[in-house]
C-alpha cells in the first residue's frame, strides 16, 4: 500500500468513525430526549386533566351505585368524554381515568369503536403508581395489540394524600418512532455530508502533502544514490510545517554529508597512509617483540642456570667449609705437634750443649790422657811394670771413649750414651784406682802397649776432634731446624689466622650466595612474570597488527565507497 494510500485510510477511517459513532450516540440522544420530551408532555397534560377535574369543582371523588365517577356534586367525569376526545383530538395523546386500577373513563377503542372502560390495569403499574405513589412510564407498552408510550400519574382524594385513582396519557409508538426516524434521516444527512466534504479536504491536503513528501523522498533517493548535487524547492523551504521542516532538514543533511565526505576523502587517505604505517609499525613491533621473547627466555635460561650454580656453589662453599674446618683441626694438631718439636729441638739443643760440654771435657781428658800417655811412655823405661798396666788402662779407656763417642753419635738428639760413657768411665776408673796397685805387676804389659796406646791415642785425638766438629755441625742443624721449626709455628699461627678469616669470609660467602640463589629465584619468578606480559603484548601486537591490517582494508574499502558521492 503506498504511503497516500495509507494517509488517506489514516485520515478517512477516524473521520467515518467518527461520523458513525456521532450518529448512534446523537440518534439515542435525540432519541431519549424525544422520549423525554414525550414524558414530560405527558405529565404536563395530566397536571392539566388533573386541572381540568379539579378546579370549579369542589368535593371529594366518590364513585356511585352505577359505577360513575364523580368529583363533588356537579362533574361527573365518567361522562366526560368530550374532555378526553378532545385532549387526543388535539394533542394526539389518549386518555384515561382509573379508580383505582379500573378503567373509568377513556379515550381509547378497539377495531369496533367499544371505549375500553372497566378493564384493568396491570399489576405492575397498580403497585408502583397505586401503592408507592410514583409515577410511571414506559416506552413500549402493547395496548390492544398496539404499541403505546404510556404515562401513568396518581391522583389523589381532595384535600388529602390517599391515592385514589390514576390519570394515564399514551401515544401510539409509531408516531414518536416516525418523527425520531425523520430526525435520525436529518441528522444521517448532515453528518454523510460532513464526512464527504471532510474526505475531500482530507484528500486534498494528503495528496499535496504526498507530491511534496515525494519531491523530499526523490531528493533522499538521489542522496542515497551518491548524488549530493540537489536543490529543495523554495516552496517546500517557506513552508512552516513538518513538511518544510523535513526539506530544510534534507537542505541541512546535504551540506552536512557534503561536508562529513569531503571531510571523509580527505581523511580516508590520511587514515590509509597511517594504517600503513600502522601496519608496517606493528609488524616492526612484532619482530621485536619476539626477539625479546627469545632475549627473555635466554634470561630465564640463564637465571635458571645462575639458580643452579649458585646452589651449586653453596654446596660447594660448604663443603669447603667442612675441609676448612678439617684442615684447621689438622692444623691445630700440626700446630701443638709443632710447638712440641720446638720444645724438643730446645731440649735438643740444650742436650746438644751438654754434650758439647762433655765433648769438650771428653776432649780435654784426651788430651790429658795424651800428654799422660807421653809422659808414661817417657817413664816406660823407668816405670815398665806400671808401663803396662796404665797402657791396658788407657786402652781400656780408649775403647770406652770410643764406645761414648759412638753412643753420643748414635744418640743424636737424644745424647743419652753420655750418661752410659760417663758411668764406664767412672768404672774404668775406679778399675784404674784398683789396678794401680797392680801397675807395678802390669808395667811390662805397659811398656809393650805403650807404642800402640800412643798411635791409638793419636787416632782417638783425632776421631773426638772430628766428632766434636759433627757435634758442632749437627747443633748448627739443629739450631737451624730450631728457627724453621720457630717459624713453622708462626707460620702455623699465621696459616690458623688466616683459617678463621678464610672461615669468616666462607660464611659470608655463603650468605651471599644464598642471597644470590635467592636473587636468582626471584629474578627467575620475575623474568617468567615478564615472560608471561611479553606473551599477552606479544598476543596485543598480533591482534593490534591483524586490526591494522583489517583497518587498512576498511579504509581501502571506504574509499571505494566514498567514490560513489558526488559532489
């Protein structure tokens, strides 16, 4: 359905609506108020016949033997048809008087022209106008197989409020039905009247309205089509109503898209370059980011190995620990093993001393025992028999110092064989005390050994000169493995100084590489933290690039598309 169409069903079908329900409720109104107006005619006119009956004449209603009604003395209204024929004669209306529900008096007759007096009114009427008091009335009440509008009112005794009667007016239900036909014709009339010059005004205006909406709809359809190059109508801009709103509008959205495509084109190129860049930028970023990563991972590789060696180390470190401590044990025993060498190279030397004493006397007894030994055999001849006695006892001394020259070389340090030699000597001696007695028998003896005693004197003189020489050399060594030994020692204290430093700087060289290995973790926990960012980047660029590249594609596309408008 085109849109004029559509206007005019809009625009029609409210207006026919309208003009439809105006007529069903103005044809009910006019209706009820024609009922209404019946109504109130009739009340008016039995106020009247009321009147009629009731003023010149004074008394009461009394009905008589013959079933007359009466009012007084002088109206007998049972008689009185006049009255009511003329009232329907007049007004159209028939009337009738009841004594109570009875039908006295009465302008209507059936098809024989029979008045229809002593009948009755129905029970329905008797209780509400009888016994409430009220009237009644009704709009379709069938009287003698004929449909009535009737009216009833009571009446009452003069002078007093007992009900005594009823007064009733009724029309024929045509005659009202014809004159609210001939209204509703009337009012039918005017309102199809109405509702055609509104439907020629309505189709005026909307066919106007639709040549302007299609002249704006042409112009939309040419913008559509990429063409701006348009001009609205003066005559759709000077109007004032939605119609030159909308071509205004349509002015303003050309200038308006003229400006954004322009703006568009100029910014497409600009927007294609920079996504290019863009593009190329993300791409760069990209690679570098996966050196990075790779940098990262050697990192991470490299804090790991780093962890491990450090732990390594540690281990290490304590191990040496352990073999430092070990070794200052050691040490410490070398040190007391070497403070007791010292004190026995000190006794060794004292020894050596002593035995350089003894040597000494040793040597001045040679040499005493030589010049005795002289000076014996220079008395051989005078004294032969002590001769060799004193020449057994200088060679048993020989022997003897031979023997503690021998002991005190074997003794070394020790020098104890002195003791021994002493002792045997001090036995030699007091053999030599005892044997003196028998120089005299031992003087041959002497004299023949006293050669021999001169030649090993010679040979021992010699032999202690030597050994004394060895003693000297050997205290000289000793005194030299004294001052080694001495700074040995020192050494050794040195070395145990230096243990406890070197202890010293291994604790703290373990703390610091545990705080290196503990450095390490972290670096490690951080570098895979880092690893982790540089994967979520790495996934940003990756899909920063693939928006790039989509980007690139849009603006391409956009300005393949912009290409259509004209300006």
């Amino acid at each position: 359905m085109k849109l004029k169409a559509k206007i005019l069903s809009l625009s029609l079908i409210p207006v026919i609506l309208l003009g439809v329900s105006m007529f069903l409720v103005a044809a009910d109104r006019m209706a009820n108020g024609i009922y209404d107006e019946a109504y109130l005619g009739m009340h008016a006119t039995t106020l009247a016949v009321k009147d009629i009956f009731e003023i010149g004449y004074d008394g009461a209603y009394q009905l008589d033997e013959k079933g007359n009604l009466w009012k007084g003395e002088d109206l007998n209204i049972s008689q009185s048809l006049d009255i009511v024929d003329h009232i329907k004669e007049n007004t159209g209306l028939d009337v009738t008087i009841f004594w109570n529900d009875t039908r006295i008096l009465t302008s209507i007759v059936d098809k024989n022209g029979t008045r229809q007096i002593g009948t009755k009114a129905p029970s329905e009427v008797s209780q509400l106008v009888l016994v409430e008091g009220k009237s009644y009335q009704n709009r379709q009440v069938n009287i003698l197989g004929k449909d009535y509008i009737v009216y009833y009112t009571p009446f009452y005794q003069d002078g007093t409020t007992d009900i005594v009667g009823m007064i009733f007016l009724g029309t024929p239900q045509d005659s009202v039905s014809q004159i609210i036909n001939k209204v509703r014709l009337q009012l039918l009339m005017i309102i199809l009247f109405g509702i055609i010059l509104s439907v020629i005004v309505i189709y005026y205006i909307v066919n106007k309205i639709v040549v302007l909406l299609n002249k704006n709809m042409q112009l939309l359809g040419m913008m559509s089509s990429g063409n701006l190059d348009i001009i609205v109508e003066d005559k759709i801009l000077q109007r004032k109503d939605e119609i030159g709103e909308l071509g205004r509008n349509i002015e303003s959205l050309k200038d308006k898209f003229g400006q954004i495509i322009y703006g568009i084109r100029t910014k497409s190129d600009d927007v294609f370059q920079e996504s290019d860049i863009l593009k190329n930028t993300t791409e760069t970023v990209y690679h570098i980011m996966k050196e990075v990563d790779n940098a990262v991972h050697n990192i991470s590789r490299s804090c790991n190995n780093q962890t491990e060696d450090a732990v390594q180390t540690s281990q290490n470190v304590m191990e040496m620990g352990e073999m430092i401590g070990h070794n200052g044990a050691e040490m410490t025993k070398l040190n007391d093993m070497s403070n007791k060498i010292r004190k026995i190279s000190k006794e060794t030397l004292l020894h050596f001393e002593q035995l350089n004493k003894m040597m000494a006397n040793v040597k001045e007894a040679i040499y005493f025992l030589s010049e005795q030994t002289n000076l014996t055999s220079e008395s051989v001849a005078k004294i032969s028999s002590a001769t060799e006695v004193i020449t057994a006892i200088a060679s048993k001394t020989n022997l003897l110092s031979l023997n503690a020259s021998i002991e005190a070389a074997r003794a070394g340090d020790q020098g104890n064989g002195f003791a021994v030699v002493a002792a045997e000597i001090q036995q030699l001696s007091q053999q030599s005390n005892t044997e003196a007695k028998e120089i005299k028998e031992i003087v041959n003896t002497l004299n023949m050994h006293s050669t021999h005693a001169l030649e090993r004197m010679k040979e021992t003189k010699a032999a202690v000169e030597e050994q004394e020489k060895d003693i000297i050399k050997t205290s000289d060594k000793v005194r030299d493995v004294n001052v080694s030994i001495h700074e040995m020692v020192s050494g050794m204290e040195y070395i145990m100084q230096e243990s406890q430093k070197l202890e010293e700087t291994r604790i703290n060289t373990i703390a610091i590489v545990q705080n290196s290995a503990a450095i390490s973790e972290e670096n490690l926990a951080s570098v895979e933290e880092i690893l982790t960012d540089i994967k979520k980047v790495y996934e940003d660029i990756e899909k920063i690039s693939d928006k790039a590249k989509m980007l690139n594609t849009h603006s391409q596309n956009m300005k393949e598309r912009i290409k259509v408008f004209s300006l």
